[in-house]
C-alpha cells in the first residue's frame, strides 16, 4: 500500500456539515479556507504528516473578522468566501445537528477568548462570539505567563477529553503586550459502521513519502463501501473511499494513488471543497478495504499560510484594524498556531473489547495569541 492522502481527517466535520445543511455549499461556509491552507502547509512540509481540520480554521478566522473592519476586513472575507454574519444561523445549525444527543459520535465543539485582566471589548464583538460561536470570554492576567499559559491548557485538556496539553508555551505569551488568546477547540470520537475485526489486523508493507518502505500494522476488511476513481487536472488517477461512523452523519474520507510512483505532493493541490463533494457522489461497491493502524500528532503555524492566501494586514502592527474587537487599544495578531491529533486503532481495553470497532478520534486545537 503506498502513503495515503492525509487529507482524509481534515474532511470528517466538513462531510457531516454537508448532509446537513444541502441547500449552502461548503465554500460558502468558509471551510475551504482551510483546505487552502492545508495545501500551503503541504507545501513546506512535504515529507511529514500533516493534521488539520479546515472548519477549526474557518471558526478562528469568522471569530476574528467578527472584530474587524476596513482593508482587514475586507481581506477575511475575500479569502474566507462569505460574511460571517450572513451564516450565522447556518453555522449555529451546523454545530447543533453535530454535538445532537441523537448523533452516536461523540462530537465536541468549543470556542474561548482569554482577555487579560482589564482589557475592554467592544460589547457587539463579546455578544456576536457569543451568539454565533457560544464562545465564552475568561480573563487571565498575562503579566503573570506562567499561570495564564496554564489557565489555557487546562480549558484546552478539558475539552479534548485529556487528548492535547500543553498547547500554549508561557514563551508565546508577552507579559507586558499580550492583549488576547483565541482558542478553538475540536474533539471528535466514533466507532466504525462496519467493523474491522482485531483477527485480521496483519503487518503488512506501507510505503512512505520518503520513498522507504516499512512494516506496520493494518486493518483489513471485506465490506460494501462507496468507492471510486477520480483524477487531477493533470491526469494522476486516485482511488477514493468513504468509511462511514457508527453514528450516521460522520464519514472518514480515504484517497490513495492509483499509481505507487505518484507522489501525493502532485494530488493535494486538487483537493477542495467542490473535490470533496464530488466524492460523495460515489456508489457502494464491495471492497476489500486494507488500512494501516496509525497515531498522528502535529502542529503548525498557520500565520504564513493564511499571508500567502491573502491574509496579510492582521499580522501587521500598522495595518491592522480591529476596532471592532476593541477601541482602546490598537491590537493586531501576532501568532496563528494549531495542533492536532489523530488516532486510527483497535480498541484494546477491556470496557469496549466486546464491540471490537476501531475507533477515529480528531482533536483540532487553535490558538490566536499575542494580540498586541
């Protein structure tokens, strides 16, 4: 089996918000935003595991355009495809049908400012990020780093079910000039629709996009699935599958050359949105599914990625423009990081041996420090 696309984690929340909400194209949500931004972290690291999730981004960014005017706006919204006040109400539909009692998966989705200690916010800014994104405002005293530092991991580790700490260096954080930290949370657990059996997990060759090729253990399964056929632009021909969850409105997304010798360097800049949506017009076909068994953890600094779309008057001292964040103060953004995990596995533990499923679980962590 040669590497796969990993893209196939980025797309779980955005493939549910699709069977929801049909009438809105996802580009109009502004996730594809962040699948732009994927392919441009794609780019810098072409030889490592990449973990994102496009609709994380998209949430920071609507938080801080919420805040924004002039050229600054006006930039969010050109790359971002949409004003975050014209989908408020689909946003808010789309959170509520994903963390619904009735969905199997267990689906979590939290937003916060941290505001240090006497900072004042415009009163529409607090009640839009609440309304829109239930994001809970906590003030912290960041002349004191360490403390502030531990506050944000804290709320972090808690809503990722105790998957990411220590998101947040005291290091980031600048004891005379931090103003505010944005954080975005994602935590997403659920058991296969169809399971794999532990009896078929075998090690078996993977070939990596170093070139080498490694043993390690896969999954194996013989089911009906949609699957299909896709290619580039160019030509390179991919090979797609869906894996449904137990839960019935989350789907984990699969794409794999066709070809061993392409590299998924020349794939990735075709994925998006309107790519995405075109998968999930494919028909079920019985496939012998082999998958390998991984535990992905990476961060990323998104600030140049998000420059290079466009995005470029918020990182700038002088040309910032959140008056609607605050008037007080003149702030703009100094740091833009994520960080991710993902695990592909067996359940081994003795209180879910008995379902045997293999569990997906995707954690997306945001973090928009240093407001100065």
């Amino acid at each position: 089996m040669t590497s796969l696309l990993l893209v196939l984690f980025a797309v779980v929340y955005l493939t549910s918000a699709q069977s929801q909400i049909s009438p809105i194209s996802l580009e109009e949500l502004g996730s594809d935003i962040g699948i732009q931004v994927f392919n441009q972290v794609v780019k810098t690291k072409p030889h490592d595991n990449v973990v994102m999730s496009p609709h994380g981004i998209a949430s920071v960014l609507s938080m801080l355009q919420l805040g924004a005017d002039g050229k600054t706006k006006k930039q969010l919204t050109t790359a971002m495809r949409y004003k975050v006040n014209v989908v408020g109400k689909i946003l808010r539909r789309i959170n509520k049908a994903i963390v619904a009692k009735k969905n199997k998966d267990i689906v979590t989705t939290a937003n916060a400012v941290f505001a240090n200690s006497g900072f004042k916010m415009e009163d529409a800014f607090v009640g839009k990020n609440k309304e829109i994104f239930q994001c809970h405002v906590t003030n912290v005293d960041f002349q004191d780093r360490n403390t502030a530092a531990a506050m944000i991991n804290q709320w972090v580790k808690n809503e990722t079910k105790g998957m990411i700490d220590n998101l947040v260096s005291s290091d980031l954080l600048d004891s005379t000039m931090t103003r505010l930290v944005v954080v975005n949370a994602l935590y997403f657990k659920g058991l296969w629709k169809s399971r794999f059996q532990p009896e078929n997990t075998k090690k078996r060759t993977f070939h990596g996009p170093d070139g080498k090729s490694y043993q390690v253990p896969m999954l194996a399964q013989l089911s009906l699935f949609r699957s299909g056929s896709a290619s580039t632009p160019s030509g390179l021909w991919y090979n797609v599958i869906e894996l449904p969850y137990h839960g019935g409105t989350v789907s984990m997304l699969v794409a794999l050359p066709t070809d061993e010798n392409t590299p998924l360097s020349a794939i990735i800049p075709h994925i998006s949105t309107k790519t995405l949506q075109s998968w999930m017009t494919m028909t079920p076909k019985r496939v012998q599914l082999i998958l390998p068994k991984f535990t992905v953890e990476a961060d990323a600094n998104l600030k140049e990625p998000l420059k290079n779309l466009g995005i470029t008057d918020m990182f700038d001292s002088y040309k910032a423009n959140f008056t609607k964040i605050t008037r007080s103060e003149h702030v703009y953004v100094s740091h833009m990081l994520q960080k991710a995990k993902i695990e592909v596995k067996e359940d081994g533990t003795k209180a879910s041996a008995a379902t045997g499923n293999t569990q997906f679980v995707i954690i997306s962590v945001f973090i928009v420090g240093g407001m100065l």
